[in-house]
C-alpha cells in the first residue's frame, strides 16, 4: 500500500495501479478492512484513468460482499460508484448511489462521509437540472466541509472536489474557487496527486471565467506537462480541452486547435463519455473561431449527441446553443441558428441560473441583429451582460458588451455604442482576452474612434518581454543561446510539446514570427535593462 501511495503521489498511476491489483490478491480474505481500502484504491485509480468498467466491476463485487451493507467502507464504496457514473455521464444513476451512501453516513454520524455523499448528490442534481435541489446540496456540503479541519477532510478529499465541481456549474465562482484551492493545498501536503485531475480544471475554469486568464493558462501548463508524465490519458485530456478554452480567449488560435484536437484523440478510446464529449466542444469551438464553422457544427452536433445536445449537461447547454448560433449564422442558415436560439432560451427558463440566461439572451441578440432588429439585439445584449456580472463572469460580460455596441451602432446611437464597446475593451484587456477585445476594438473603429495601445508587444525597446512569465522568458534566453526545442526541454525537464507551446506563447507576445526575432528582441530588452518577466509561472 505505502508503494501504490508514493507512486500515485509521484503521478505513477499505472504503476500505483498494478502495486494496488498486487496487493489486493495477496490480502487475506478475512481482512476486510484492508482489503476494502485497497479496492478503493484501486478503483479510484481507474477511474482517474478512464478505467470506468473495470472500476465499476470491482466495486460491485467488493460492496456484494461485505458483511454490512452500511458500513464506512460501504458508504466509501457506494460514493465510488457514484463518481463512476458521473464519467459514464448517468446522472440519475449517480444520484441514486449518492442517496444510499448519505443516509447510510447520516446513520453512522460519519462527518466528513456525510459532507462527500451530500457533494456527490450536488454535483448529480445539478448535472441533471434540478437546480433548487442542487443549490441545497452545495450549500449543506459547503457548511459541512468549512467545519472539517484539514487533517479530517483529507481523509475525503473527494469531497472538496465534488463541492467544487457543483458549486462551479452552479456558477459560485467564488465558492467553487476557494474550494478547489484548498483541496489542491491539501493534496500536495498528504501526497494525493490522485485528486489534482479533477481540482485544476474546477481552478483553471473559475480564473478564465472571472478574467484571471493569464493565471489559468500558468495552471494549466503545469498540469498538462505532469499529466504527460505520469502517461494519464484522462487528466491529459481534460487539462488539454480546458488549456483549449483558455487559449482560445487568450488569442492563440494555435494552441487552441492543437490542444482540442490532441484531447479529441487522446479521449477516443477511453471507456469515459464525459471528458471525451467535452474535448470535442473545445475542439468545435476553435474551429469556429478559425473560421471553419462548418466544421464546427458537424462536431459539435456528433459529440453532443444532435440538435438538442442530450449529451452536455443541462448548466452549459445554452453555451454551446449560443455556440451553435453563431455557427449557424456564419453558414447562412438562419432558420437553424433561430431554433439554436430558441432552445437556449428554452435552456435557460427551465434552469433560471444568471450566466444560462446571459448565453442565452447572446444568442437571441445575435439572430435579432442578423434578422434586421438591431433594437431587440441591443437590449438582449446589455440584459446578458448584466446577467453574467451578477456572477461575476467578466469575460462573458464584456463579450456580451461587445454585441450590444455592434447593435447599438446599427440604430446610429453611437455615443452608448462607444461607451459600451469602450467599457468592453477596457474589462477585456484587463482579463487578458486578447482576441475577444481585438473584437470589440475593430468595433470601435467601425464607429471611427480610434484605439490607442499605450505599448506594441516586441519592439525594440523590448517592452513585450515584460509579459513573458517567469517560465517564457527562460525558453527564450534558451532561445537566444541557439538551443533547440529537444535541448531546451532537457535544459528544463520539460517535454518537446510544452516548449512548442510556450514558444507559441512567446511569437505571440511580442509580435513575432521567428525564433530569430524572439533572440533579436530579448538582446534588445538585455541591452536596454528591460529583461524582466512576471512571476506567475
């Protein structure tokens, strides 16, 4: 057992994994106890795998035969079960398991196995739609974990994680951040490296959503590069997809495209419905953003299941619904993206969660301004920035701004359109997403106000080397010393495809297109005393 932990704790889940199958044949049957804990393991390890049948199998057969149904091992196996049907995306048959295990806990006055049941039902109901039952649940998790001390939740770590889970589809950003964090904390102190895959996407998602961009994507690279260390198809494929998102607000269309396509073929084959569903939405929406929206659709439309995307749970339907729009739009079929409209607003009553009624009134805007009635645009739009402010959603806010000064410089007020599309700018840049306020500002300049840059990334003075993290700026002195991509990965421990990407990073921030211009600009900045870089990676 202390080699599986040491292994997984190292990112060595196979390994962890086959020390575990070891260990548990060499158990003598009459040690229950051990032997339970050791199944648990096991499974839990397959499922961070994407080894969901295998999972499932195991705990079935080690929960028909313990000597008591209701037991802590039970309740511990019941929760287990749960989580393996949230990856199998059976949300009603996770709620049933998480049901049974919390009035089992509650039996036993378990705390920190009532506070994991009671997450696991939050994240099933809101899967599911029932947001009044959802919110409850994340609220009684939230009170019961917030009592635990660390030493106690690290025993059920999987309740932070589950409560993060929920609490970020119920867009508690706040909440769900704070959560993630302290589980994160928590693993590193008593080595689970098991329940990171699951924290950092919660993270990384709630700092790209409130406009900590540049901080998501600094999590993400470190995540994507342990994942492939540790050979975790599932982990790499969930931080990819989300490294995807991030990139695709950033700016960096080529990263985008290359991390959705390579999560696409990592999650193929693997027995898990959820993170290979949601690898082929990043991927569908780069390809919007690359101006490929036929594409988009027919990827979209296949992974989600078809028009009525079953497959995306019922929270983020009216985001890809607005997706959906705009694709159809960009193909000239209006009636589609009128329907796509519809069912996002159809989304939203139903949930009546602030940031699904925003995706929603986005699309609505969007059909409107194509249908002619830019009044009706307008209106939608500044409702959904409202609604995403309410939570905090400042990129989608701003994006939502950004439509409303498009529609209201269609109506010829120009002095509100300005102000919006100035307003939109401003937040934009301040979050870091680079192409969402290029939009806004090429809006402005439709309008003919002129958009200042008080600095251009990559001039000679250097002044783009002052973006570079911490992390960029030793690839590109590596970069100047006339290292490959092979040598600068061996220099830093790093793989080939981390360094590419970071030197995608890099040509982006200071405006350049060669490897020989990155060296040109980091002698200038080392000449003129600018070589500095940020410390957030």
């Amino acid at each position: 057992m202390a080699l599986a932990q040491a292994q997984a704790a190292t990112g060595r889940f196979e390994d962890s994994r086959a020390a575990l199958i070891e260990s548990i044949a060499l158990t003598p049957g009459d040690d229950e106890p051990l032997r339970v804990s050791l199944i648990g393991a096991c499974a839990g390890l397959e499922q961070l795998l994407g080894h969901h049948d295998a999972a499932r199998t195991r705990l079935i057969t080690a929960l028909d035969g313990l000597s008591s149904p209701s037991s802590p091992h039970a309740v511990a196996l019941m929760i287990q079960l749960a989580v393996g049907d949230f990856y199998r995306v059976e949300y009603e048959a996770m709620r049933d398991w998480g049901e049974r295990a919390l009035a089992a806990a509650r039996e036993l006055s378990n705390p920190p196995l009532t506070a994991a049941s009671t997450a696991v039902l939050a994240v099933a109901a809101a899967f599911l739609g029932a947001v009044p039952d959802a919110k409850s649940r994340s609220s009684e998790a939230s009170a019961l974990v917030n009592t635990l001390p660390d030493d106690e939740l690290g025993l059920r770590l999987d309740a932070l994680a589950n409560l993060a889970t929920a609490e970020l589809y119920l867009h508690r950003y706040e909440h769900a951040g704070a959560h993630a964090q302290r589980g994160l904390a928590i693993a590193r102190a008593t080595g689970q490296g098991d329940m990171s895959p699951i924290l950092v996407p919660v993270l990384s998602h709630v700092l790209h959503t409130t406009g900590r961009i540049a901080e998501s994507a600094a999590l993400l690279d470190g995540a994507v590069e342990a994942a492939r260390l540790s050979g975790n198809a599932q982990a790499l494929g969930w931080n990819l997809l989300s490294r995807a998102f991030t990139a695709l607000a950033a700016g960096d269309l080529e990263t985008a495209l290359g991390a959705g396509q390579e999560s696409v073929d990592i999650t193929r084959d693997l027995d898990d419905s959820l993170v290979s569903t949601y690898a082929n939405v990043a991927l569908a929406s780069a390809l919007y953003e690359s101006g490929e929206a036929g594409r988009a659709i027919e990827i979209l439309l296949a992974a989600a299941g078809g028009d009525e995307l079953p497959h995306i749970a019922s929270g983020w339907r009216a985001n890809y619904f607005e997706l959906l729009t705009r694709c159809w739009l960009s193909v000239g079929q209006f009636v589609e993206a009128e329907r796509a409209a519809e069912r996002a607003a159809a989304t939203a009553a139903e949930l009546g969660l602030p940031l699904t009624d925003a995706m929603a009134r986005r699309a609505t805007a969007a059909v409107a301004l194509e249908r002619g009635d830019p009044a009706t645009a307008a209106s939608q739009a500044l409702a959904a920035a409202a609604a995403a402010a309410e939570v905090g959603a400042r990129v989608e806010a701003a994006r939502a701004r950004t439509l409303a000064g498009r529609a209201l410089g269609e109506i010829a007020d120009k002095g509100r359109a300005v102000a919006e599309l100035e307003r939109a700018v401003q937040q934009l840049d301040e979050c870091g997403a680079v192409r969402y306020r290029q939009e806004a500002e090429r809006e402005l300049r439709k309008l003919g106000r002129h958009v200042y840059r008080r600095s251009r990334p990559g001039k000679a003075n250097g002044a783009g080397v002052e973006t570079l993290t911490q992390r960029e700026a030793q690839v590109a002195r590596l970069v100047v010393d006339r290292r490959t991509n092979p040598e600068i990965a061996g220099e830093l421990f790093l793989s080939v495809k981390t360094i590419e990407t970071h030197l995608r990073s890099i040509f982006r921030k200071l405006d350049v297109s060669s490897r020989y211009d990155v060296a040109r600009v980091m002698e200038r900045a080392s000449y003129d005393g600018g070589d500095t870089a940020r410390a957030d990676s």
